[in-house]
C-alpha cells in the first residue's frame, strides 16, 4: 500500500513539475526540481529498507 502511494506521489509530482516547466518555459529548472524529488523519494525508500532490515537483525543493513 505505501508502495502505491509512493508511486502516486511520484507521478504526481512529475506531471506538477512538468506542466510547470512547459507554462513558464523554465524547463530547466523543472528539471533540476525533479531530480531533486527523485532523490529524496530515493533516500526515503533507501532509509526504510535499512529501518526494516534492522528491525529484523540482517547481517547486512545497507540497502
């Protein structure tokens, strides 16, 4: 479930920047914005995994 509304978000966040980016020609800049929303999803399901992997006791805790 948190896995699908993770992916709503995303493409939410995606089609928000890009309509943003074709309205006031700033493509650029909505590009940047969306590599940085990227990144922080990224760094959010990285740092889950590990929360989960220590919960459990794994050896190994990187994701």
């Amino acid at each position: 479930m948190k896995s699908t509304t993770v992916k709503t978000a995303v493409i939410a966040l995606f089609a928000s920047f890009f309509i943003m980016g074709c309205e006031d020609n700033h493509a650029e800049e909505a590009g940047e914005r969306i590599d940085e929303a990227v990144t922080d999803v990224q760094n959010k399901v990285e740092d889950a995994c590990e929360e989960v992997k220590e919960g459990v006791n794994a050896k190994e805790t990187n994701c």
